[in-house]
C-alpha cells in the first residue's frame, strides 16, 4: 500500500510539474498576449493545484495537508479570477484578439467575409 501512495504521488507531481513546464514554454513561445495569457493560466490552474495534491497525499493526515490544501484552494479561486481581471484589462484598454484568417464560421463552416456580399 505505501508503494501505491508513493507511486501516486509522484505521478501527481510529475504531471504537475509537466504542465508548469509546458506552461513556462507556451509562455515564451506563443505569438501574442491573448495565447500567452492563456498557457499562463494553464500553469497556474493544473500545474500547481496537481503539484500541491501530491505533496499533500504525500505528507499524509497532517497539518502540512491542511495547510496545501487551503493554499490548493487559494489558487483555486483566485488563478481564474485573476487571468479574466488581466484579460478585462486588455480588452478594455484596447488590445483586441487577432482574427482568424479574416475567415467567419457558420454551421456551413468558413467561408470568405466577400460571400455575404
């Protein structure tokens, strides 16, 4: 039983840590605010709620769990909430988000904005 619970717990931490570090890449390497924003999130919001999991299944019933799991909760609802305050900013300061192609979708799929003429 305790390989079991350590197995599950580095599996947590490591995928944890997988999407910090892809996270951390997205950040650098997408093109614009908007994508940037989003794999920012992504890193708050799974890499470091999974990475807290494991540490608490790995302390077992203790203070130390209480005290991840009130931080897992922390960053639970204030990850979110804080990438859509940073989103509203942009959007109300005049960052808009890149089109796509110039192309619209329908329920025909794309097509070119000169169709509707």
């Amino acid at each position: 039983m305790d390989i079991l619970l350590n197995l599950l717990c580095w599996a947590l931490m490591l995928s944890g840590s997988f999407f910090v570090i892809v996270g951390a890449f997205g950040t650098y390497r997408f093109p614009d605010f908007w994508s940037r924003l989003h794999a920012a999130s992504i890193t708050d919001s799974a890499g470091v709620i999974l990475l807290l999991i494991g540490m608490g299944v790995y302390s077992g019933l203790t203070l130390i769990t209480f005290k991840l799991l009130v931080i897992g909760l922390f960053m639970f609802i204030t990850g979110p909430t804080s990438t859509h305050a940073i989103a509203n900013a942009a959007l109300v300061s005049g960052l808009r988000p890149p089109k796509l192609n110039n192309k619209t979708l329908d329920d025909d799929g794309p097509r070119k904005p000169s169709d509707t003429l």
